[in-house]
C-alpha cells in the first residue's frame, strides 16, 4: 500500500553547478550529499562497476520527516546512465515485499526485488510505468 510521495530525483551532469544552483541560487537546504557504490547500488540498478553521488535538499522551514525532498543524482559511473533530466519518482510504502508481489502480478516490471539498505533503515525497489519512467518504492524499517 502506497502511503506518501517521498520525492522525485533529477539527473544533473555535474554536481557543483547544480548544486550551486538549487543551494545557493534557489536557497534550497542540503540534507545529505553522499556518494554510493558496491554491491547493494549494483543489484538495485542490476549494473556492475556503478557510482553514484546523491544530494537531498528541501526548502527552507519545510524539514519534516515526512515532507518529501527533493534529489540531484550526478552518476559517476557510467556516466550515460540514466539520461539527465528527470530521473525518478518515489513512493513510501507499506508492506513492500507484498507490494512488489502484487504489483508484478499486475505486469509491473522491476529492475530487482527489494532489498534492505546497507546505509539507511529501508528496503527498496524500483519500477517502471507503462511509459518506461523509473519509480522507486521504498519502506522504512
């Protein structure tokens, strides 16, 4: 069960510009800006050798747990992977291995089964739409 929008992520080429942008020039908030690589990135985005650095920011006076965030993804490796621009949408869910049965049985297609986050406290998949857009369905644990 789908229980709140948790954010949506842009592909940006280069960290520092954007960041500069959203930070500095729209005086957005930086949560986090942290880079991942490994394993656990490789079976979600079912690639070898792949790195990504990541930035969540919010507006001013708007940091709330639940208060949906927005994401710069800048993939270092490789780098045409995805297209820049809009990126992904993400969902809090409830019950995400149930969810993932149910909505494979209804003809959505997944990169991975959820798997639980060596980073943060969450188990997550990502989807596609009938329009190939990446949704990442996420549970916190």
């Amino acid at each position: 069960m789908i229980t709140g929008f948790r954010h949506a992520g842009v592909v940006v080429r280069n960290m520092e510009k954007a960041l500069k942008f959203y930070r500095d020039t729209l005086g957005l908030k930086v949560e986090k800006d942290i880079t991942l690589r490994g394993a656990h990135l490789e079976k979600i985005f079912n690639k070898k050798g792949i790195v990504l650095r990541y930035a969540k920011l919010y507006a001013p006076g708007q940091h709330k747990k639940d208060t949906p965030v927005f994401e710069l993804h800048c993939w270092m490796k490789p780098k045409r992977i995805p297209k820049k621009g809009f990126n992904h949408i993400s969902f809090t869910v409830k019950g995400l291995d149930f969810e993932y049965r149910r909505l494979s049985k209804l003809g959505v297609k997944f990169i991975s089964s959820p798997l639980k986050s060596p980073v943060t406290k969450t188990k997550l998949c990502f989807g596609y739409d009938p329009d190939g857009n990446l949704i990442e369905f996420i549970e916190d644990l």
